[in-house]
C-alpha cells in the first residue's frame, strides 16, 4: 500500500510539475492585466490597450491571416485527400510529409521569403525570358502589409500537419468500402467523400484543427518575419508592449484577449460546423449523382503539388544561400559560390548550435522519462487516464502563458536561467509526446507483460527488456518531435531566457532584419537539420534495437 | 580583503510549485565606480559580463566574439554577448526590475546605448555611476561635443564612449550616378521613379532618417536642439508631415510595408529593389563589397549640407552583476588595439572615438594603415550635423506612428 501511493504521488507530481506554470502563467497574465500586482501592473490595462491606435488594425489583421490560412489549409487537406490519393503524385506527398514537419516554422519561413519577393527565386527563374524584367518588379513586396505572405507561410507549414492528422484517421473509416458503395449507387467520388467520408473524418481531425486555428491567430515568430510591421498581428504587437515597463498591465490585457478571441473563434467554428452540417444533411438526401472527378482532379493535384513544391524549394534556398558569394537579380543560381561563411561565420553559428542541442537533448529527455512515468503509472492504474490536460498548452496562445510565466520568473528571480528556459521548452514538448505515445502504451498488448512475468522477470527488467524495445518505434518518434519541439520554441526561450540563451530559433529571428542573408540561410539550414537528423534517426534506431531480438527470434 | 572577493555565496535550485526558481544570496559589491584600477581589474577576473547590445549585425557580432576571446586571454573575463533586436527593450526590463526592487544581480552587467536610452536610463537612475572616467583610457578618448553631451544630454562619465556613426546613403552608379543631395531632391527623385524605402519608426535608421528630415525642413531648427515642447511641436513639425505625406505613396511598399532595419535597405540595394540605401556606418559598404554583398559599383555618399552624427556609448546598469568586469570590458573596448579592429571595414569599419595624436607612433599607425576603399564615405567629405535633443526621437516616432503607424 505503500509503495502504492509513492509511486502515484510521482504520477501526480509529474502533472503536477506539468499544470503548476500553465497556472502560474495564467494568473501571471490575469492579475497585471487587470492592474493587481504592486511594483509590475498597479492599473488595470484595458482602456490603454483600447486607446492604442494600432490595436483594432492588428486585432483586424490577425483574424483575417489567421482564418484565412486555417481555411485554406483545410481546403487544402481535402482537395489532397479526394484528388490526390490513388495518383502517382501520391507517393511524393507521403515522402515529403515528415521532412516538412519537422522542419521549423521561423526556418521555413525565411525559404518562403527566399522564393517570393519581387527580387525572389520565383521572379528570378522566369526572368528576363519570360517577363522581361530586368530589374525586381516593383508592383508587389514581400512581407506585405494585408499580411499574405504570412498566410502563405502558415499554409505551407500547417498544411502537412492536417493531413497527416487525417491520414492517421482514414484506416478507420473504411474509406474503399465507402468509395465503392457510393460508386455502385452512381455517385461521383467527390460526392462519395463529401456525402460519406467528410463527415465521419471531421469530427477526428476537429482537435488539430483547432489547434491549428489558434496557432495561426497567435503565431509570434513566423508573424515576425512574414507578417507586416505597421500595423503587425495582434500578438506581435503585444510583444512590443510586454518589454515597456508602463506598458506589462495593457500587454497582459492583450494577451487575456487574445486567450479570449481564440476561444471565440473555437465558438465560432463550432457554429460553422453545425451550419455546414445542416446545409450537407439536406445536400445528401437530394439524391444527384455528380459529375466525374476527372475535371478537377488535375486542378487539385495542381494545387497540392505546387503547395509542397514550394516549401521543398524554401528548404532548397537555404542551401543554395548558404552556399552563395554573390547571387543578384536576374540570376537563376549564384555567380559565386562559396562555403567560406560556413567557416569564417562559424563564431555566430556554433555557438547556437550546441546552445540549441542542449535544450533539445534536455527536452527530450525529461519528456520522455516524464511521459513514461505517467503512462506506466497509468497502465498500472495509479493514476487515471487524463487526455483534455495535455491539449492546454496546445490551445492557449503561447503568448498568454507565457507573459504570466515572465512576470512570475521576473518577480521570483527565476528569469533568465537556463532552468526556467528548460522547463518551459518541457511544458511545450511534453503534449506531444505523450499524446504519440499514450496509443501505443494504451493499445500495448497486456499478454507481453504476462508472458514475460511468468518467465520469471520482474517489473523493472520487463519494462527495459520487454515493454520499451517493442514500444521502440513510437519512443524515437516521440524523442525526436520532442526535440524538434525545442528547438523550434522562439517565445519560451526569449521571454524566460531574458534574451541570455541565443538558440538557433532566437538567433534567426532576432538577426534576420540585419545579418547577412548568406549566414541567415545556413542558421535557418542548422534549424531544419537538426529536426530532420532526429526524425531520421527515430526511423533507423528501432530497427538496430529490433534486429538482433528479431534474429533471436528466427532462430 | 579575500572575504569581499564577490563570490556567489550561495545558489540554490528549488522546483517550486510555481517555476523554476533560482535564488541568489545578496552578495558585496567591492568595487565603487571610482576605485582604483588595479583593484577592479583584479575584481574583474573570473567575472562573467553579459552585455546587452543590438544583436543585428554579424559582423559586430564577430567582433564581439573577438573582443570576448582577447578579454578572456587578457584579464580572465569572460564576455557574453546578449543580442538584442532594440536597447528601448532592455531599458524597459531595467525599468521592471527597479520597480520590484530587484537592486542586485541584475540581468545585465554592460549595455550599447545612445540617446533617447541613455537619457531615460538617467532620468531614472538606471545607470550605476560615473564609471567612464575612471578608465584607464579614458585620457586617449577626443575631446568632441559628441562624446561630452550624448544628443544634448551631458554624459557626466554615466557611460564611455564606443564609437562614432553618421547617417549615410548608398547608392549604386551603375543604376543611379548623381544621387539626392538634400530632402528636396530625394522627393523630387522618388516621384520621378527612383526606388527607395525606409525602415519604420521606432527603427533606429527610420527615426534618424525623419530627423534628418526634420532639420532640413522646419522653419524653426533653433527649436530642435532644446528639449520638445509640446506647445510648438506641431508647428515645428508640419513641414515634415507634408514631406512625408507626398513621399510615402511613391516608396517601395506604397508606405504600408517597410523593411524593419538599415541593413535590410543595404539587402534591397543589391536585389535592386530600391536604389539608396540606409546606413549609419561610414564604412558599411566597403565591408559589403568585400564580403560580396553589394556590387563593386555602389560608392557612399551624404546630402550637400551633411547629414547627422552622433556618439554611441556603452553604460553599466545600477544592479549589475559584474561591475568590476563590465568596468574592463568597456576599457578594453577603448583599447587602440580594439578601436583599430573596429575601424577596420573588414571587421566592423566603425570611425573610433580615439583621439589620434594622444596615441604612440604603433598604435596610431593601426589606424592610418586601415584601407577603407573606394566604397566607403571620403574622408573628411561629411558635414556632420549635430542630434535634436533626446526628447525629440519618441516625440518623432509617437507622431509618426499616429499618422502612418496603423
């Protein structure tokens, strides 16, 4: 009995650890927002907040990039799914889906600028042949001020996550099944996916797409690069404010707001669904059949292969950068090529480098032994099964947590150490992996743990020999999302980290209005490599573990 | 006096119910601005010096990175450089901690300032003392009215000096040959097709830009030099509002995009997407030519009747942690050895605030060795002209970012 409650008072303590600053953060934001904390916030920040001329601009701009690419990656994941799926483009899509998961949004975002400002590799490529430009066109700039180029950028970067979402779900909506009943009644495969397919899938894919949406409405570090400057998006402007000591009750203000809007916007959402499901049920019932596909399909094969084209290109412009002396306008490729900055520059790019592998190796792995403790201990029936809890962070704008968690470092003295910047890269990490591993600790047969019991193995030498290299694969999948989790965090790492820790996420960012677009390119390159070493990694590292018990096995 | 060697007495990690907390005792602070030397280089060794400056450049970055291996070698300090995107921040995180009380081991130890920083940093005591004077080579620093009154505001030894900057342009003759010479012109050009841009107030470049505006254009530049009055600001100011509102449709960006630094122009100069660029670094373009960023035909120019100048200075907040050491970091930086690799374009090509002829034959021969091309602004061929007073820049920008801010 006793070991009984020591065991799941860690369970609890390990929640606990996980809750304790989004709580913290919560009220950090809530008390100075409404002018309650002596010294930081002594009044309420509202009515400053409302009487600065940029706020409804921004509040503007955020909800329009911010519907507006959920929509569009939404569309998106559909077309993908009825057009694409049974093509030979097919193929290249799965390929391509974990790299570009991986691969940061501040890195990726630099290769979309790259590719599409006037003097971009998009104009340079078909240019002069093509448009007889000889000079940049000047008819368009990129970020631009209705903040297209962010939306853009958050399509290419969100667009993998949702399908990904929904290719999890397919096996289990029997999707053949569905697609030959429908066709043997005559209706079209679109029809099919949207009268039988779409509105079992919807409902399975609702919690990515919300986190999607509040993602796109609170974005700081992909806003910062993209998205226009005067007015910027909400929570960019909400930066400026928190750093202004006058200012951290109309900041909190803004981000309690903000925590509001994404919220609304969930409501809304809600609602939006129910619409459409009205308007589908009466659709369904209305009998037409629908044309073929055929019209379209080469339209939304189109369109899905141009979205990864794209992001495959950002990545390949951060090599190509990288690699460049000197490369102007017109040029397809660089005059002069040079792997010098690679070498003279390694001063401002090793240091971030082993900066950001510490926090990733540290993330990693007190997520990982944190996940499995609460797994363990839920498989064991210490603790209960929580699934809502780990969507918090997920959900709540990062802005909201952590200008509370700021206010609460600053005032404990905790800002600014390395610790602090740990433990929030943690909280960020920690969802993910256990949301990957609790299906595979969930869904692990029982019958392994009997069997090796009664061969005579104990708890702890079932659970290293038995349990986790049979649970090897979603362990490294999980270990290298919570790697590539850390090393993306910009906001955690700047507001905790007192701007001391200079990991790759902040060198980029903080850097990119001044450095040399040669050295952006490789630090952008550096952030996108160590995610995809990592998800390599997570691929080949099960197989050496599986491979000599396989053996055993044979023999 | 070992007992008062400033040592971390006690740190404790606790995981508390709330974060992470990390709890410094108290610890003594031997060293006074106006202690003798010997005794703060002595403090100084073994410090760790975080010093806050604008992160934004990799060559300044590099230099940094340098002067923190030679200060390593030399006096044991170790030098951390903490790149900011803008100062006004890190003088508001000082403000934060005056207000909690937060009197010891503060964040920052050593910090890049001028101006409207330096003079809210005074204002509200944010600064530790009168450390600049008491630096070993203080006695090799110019005698100038830049270095004394930071932006009319009297430096008092609150901060040492860095460097000098003015605001310079550079354009591309294989493009533009006989570029603006005053406000006028540039209207004149952009209306007729020439491409440029300007990042946005409060970026530095943008501000010191409608500055430049501004004394060029008032029919009152008396009023410039004395604190803003809020009576006659507008008033003052009309002329550069009407400029401003006939040039902003006619930029890159229609005056809704902007891009948000001086070295994001240099960037666009040689996409060729705006023909002028911004610096404020006499010497930027000959390090960018020479590191392939800008082709060899751009050459450094500014306006007919100067453009403005200024000082910038480095300053030890009151809670610093490091005081001994931010104290040897800023000497070093005085250093002909340091001031000579500044000024040299293939480093950072940032003019020194040395006083040549104070310095021996081998120093000063570091200086007059430096080969600074054909790219950078002719010497001697400058006008500098003097900062508006310091209130003047957040008036400027507050205006701006009214009018064409949202």
């Amino acid at each position: 009995m006793e070991r009984r409650t020591a065991t799941s008072l860690l369970g609890w303590g390990v929640l606990l650890l996980f809750v304790a600053p989004l709580c913290a953060g919560f009220l950090g934001t809530l008390l100075p927002a409404f002018g309650l904390v002596p010294g930081l916030a002594e009044t309420e920040g509202f009515s400053v907040l409302f009487a600065d001329a940029r706020f409804w601009p921004a509040v503007r701009l955020t909800l329009q990039t911010g519907f507006l690419a959920t929509a569009l990656v939404m569309v998106l994941t559909i077309v993908c799914l009825v057009c694409v799926q049974r093509t030979r483009v097919w193929r290249w899509v799965l390929a391509s889906l974990p790299p570009l998961l991986a691969v940061p949004h501040a890195a990726l975002a630099v290769g979309v600028l790259f590719l599409i400002t006037p003097s971009g590799w998009v104009a340079r490529v078909f240019s002069p042949w093509l448009t007889g430009w000889e000079r940049p066109p000047d008819f368009w700039v990129a970020p631009d001020a209705e903040g297209m180029t962010l939306v853009l950028g958050l399509v290419v970067k969100e667009f993998p996550f949702l399908l990904l979402a929904a290719l999890a779900q397919l096996p289990s909506l029997n999707v053949e099944a569905s697609l030959s009943i429908g066709r043997t009644l005559g209706y079209s495969p679109a029809r099919c996916w949207s009268r039988l397919i779409l509105p079992q899938l919807y409902p399975r894919i609702r919690s990515t797409l919300l986190i999607i949406l509040a993602f796109n409405l609170s974005v700081v570090d992909m806003a910062l690069l993209l998205g226009p400057g005067n007015p910027p998006t909400f929570s960019v402007f909400l930066m400026s404010l928190v750093n202004d000591p006058g200012m951290r009750a109309a900041a909190s203000a803004g981000a309690l707001i903000l925590a509001l809007g994404v919220f609304a916007s969930f409501v809304g959402l809600y609602g939006l669904e129910q619409l459409i499901s009205l308007w589908a049920k009466a659709r369904r019932a209305n009998g037409r059949r629908g044309a073929t596909l055929n019209r379209w399909r080469g339209v939304g094969v189109g369109l899905v292969s141009a979205v990864l084209l794209f992001s495959v290109l950002g990545l390949v412009m951060l090599v190509l950068w990288s690699f460049t002396r000197r490369w102007r306008f017109p040029d397809a490729l660089p005059q002069q090529w040079s792997a010098a900055h690679w070498a003279t520059r390694s001063d401002v790019l090793v240091q971030p480098l082993v900066l950001s592998v510490y926090f990733a190796i540290g993330t990693m792995v007190l997520a990982i032994v944190a996940a499995v403790v609460w797994l363990e201990l839920e498989r064991l029936n210490r603790v209960p099964q929580i699934n809502s809890v780990w969507f918090i962070p997920l959900l709540v704008p990062q802005v909201t947590l952590l200008f509370g968690w700021q206010a609460v470092a600053l005032l404990m003295g905790a800002d600014g150490h390395w610790l602090t910047v740990l433990y929030s890269h943690w909280v960020y990490a920690l969802p993910y992996v256990v949301l990957i591993l609790a299906t595979a600790w969930r869904e692990h047969d029982p019958a392994w743990h009997h069997a090796a019991n009664t061969l005579g193995g104990g708890y702890w030498r079932v659970l290293s020999r038995v349990h986790m290299p049979l649970l090897a694969k979603p362990l490294c999948q999980a270990a290298a999302v919570a790697l590539a989790v850390s090393v993306a965090q910009y906001l955690p790492t700047l507001l905790l980290g007192a701007g001391r820790y200079q990991t790759l996420a902040i060198e980029l960012v903080t850097s990119f209005g001044g450095v040399d677009r040669r050295v952006i390119a490789a630090l952008a390159l550096m952030q996108s490599l160590l995610p995809l070493l990592a998800f390599f990694a997570a691929l080949i590292v099960p197989w050496i573990i599986m491979k000599p018990r396989a053996r055993a096995w044979q023999r | 006096m070992r007992t008062n060697t400033r040592k971390k007495t006690a740190k404790s990690l606790l995981f508390s119910l709330l974060a992470t907390l990390a709890l410094s005792l108290p610890t003594a602070h031997a060293i006074e601005p106006d202690s003798d030397w010997t005794a703060v280089v002595e403090e100084a060794r073994g410090q760790t010096v975080y010093f806050n400056a604008w992160g934004g450049s990799d060559r300044i970055n590099s230099y940094l990175q340098w002067a923190a291996d030679n200060l390593q070698e030399q006096y044991g300090v170790t030098l951390k450089h903490v790149k900011v995107g803008d100062i006004a921040e890190v003088v508001g995180q000082l403000e934060a901690a005056k207000q909690v009380g937060r009197n010891e081991d503060g964040n920052v130890d050593l910090m890049w300032v001028n101006g409207e920083n330096f003079a809210a940093m005074k204002r509200n005591s944010l600064t530790w003392g009168p450390f600049a004077d008491n630096l070993e080579h203080t006695n090799i620093v110019k005698d100038s009215p830049s270095i004394q009154f930071d932006f009319s505001v009297p430096v008092d030894g609150l901060e040492s000096p860095w460097g000098g900057a003015q605001l310079v342009f550079i354009h591309d003759t294989a493009v533009m040959d006989e570029p603006p010479q005053s406000a006028a012109e540039l209207l004149t050009y952009v209306v007729g097709g020439a491409r440029f841009t300007y990042p946005a107030p409060p970026a530095f470049h943008g501000t010191t830009l409608i500055k430049q505006f501004l004394i060029e254009l008032t029919d009152n530049p008396e009023a410039l030099a004395k604190p803003v009055d809020a009576a006659t600001f507008d008033e003052v100011t009309e002329p550069l509002w009407v400029y401003l509102d006939t040039l902003h449709p006619e930029l890159r960006g229609k005056g809704k995009s902007w891009p948000n630094s001086g070295e994001a122009t240099r960037q666009l100069l040689d996409d060729g997407e705006v023909d002028i660029a911004l610096s404020f670094n006499p010497n930027e373009a000959t390090a960018a030519v020479r590191s392939g960023q800008l082709p060899d035909s751009v050459r450094t120019y500014v306006f007919r009747d100067g453009t403005i100048g200024n000082t910038h200075f480095v300053t030890i907040p009151w809670n610093a942690s490091a005081k001994a050491g931010a104290m040897v970091v800023a000497n070093y930086l005085l250093s002909p050895e340091a001031q000579a690799r500044k000024a040299n374009p293939d480093y950072w090509g940032d003019p020194t605030v040395l006083d040549l002829t104070r310095l021996n034959e081998e120093d000063r021969k570091a200086f007059t060795d430096i080969d600074l091309g054909v790219w950078a602004l002719p010497i001697g061929s400058g006008k500098v002209l003097p900062e508006p007073h310091a209130s003047w820049a957040e008036a400027l920008e507050q205006a701006w970012i009214e009018r064409y801010g949202s």
